[in-house]
C-alpha cells in the first residue's frame, strides 16, 4: 500500500515540479506525471535507505519534489530542442 501512495503522490509531485521549473516547457502531462512518479519513487527509495526520512511525512513528500525536479532537470538536458531551428 505504500507503493500504491508513492505512485499517487508522485502524480501531484510531477504537476508541483513543472510549474517551479522555470522556462517554457512543450511536454505534456503524461511525461510530467512519469517524471514526477519517477522522482517520488527514486527519492523515497534512497531517503529511506539512507534513512533521512521515514515513510510519511513532509520532508518525504519535500524530498519527492526535489527527486522530480532532478529528473525533470536531465530530461532537459537530455532532450533540449535547439532554437535557432
């Protein structure tokens, strides 16, 4: 049941990262949501096993938004479109 709120979570993490990134930004919602589960996920499996956090609680779903942003951070750099073209 834990995982089944760390996906939901990361949906709501996903939206909250994309709108503190700055600049214009063409992807959709589905990516925004992966990324966003992505992040919760790899931020509550490496808080946890380093033990920053615990399951719950607001450094967890803090530390979530900072797992998206990361991600979000890479996928940019990944996929950047040049725009001189």
């Amino acid at each position: 049941m834990h995982w089944l709120w760390v996906f939901i979570v990361g949906l709501v993490v996903g939206i909250i990262a994309k709108a503190l990134t700055p600049g214009k930004e063409a992807m959709g919602f589905i990516i925004t949501a992966i990324l966003g589960i992505a992040g919760s996920f790899l931020s509550t499996y490496i808080g946890e096993k380093l033990g920053w956090w615990g399951e719950t609680g607001l450094v967890h779903f803090l530390g979530s938004i900072g797992g998206a942003i990361v991600l979000l951070a890479i996928y940019h750099m990944l996929f950047r479109r040049n725009a001189s073209t």
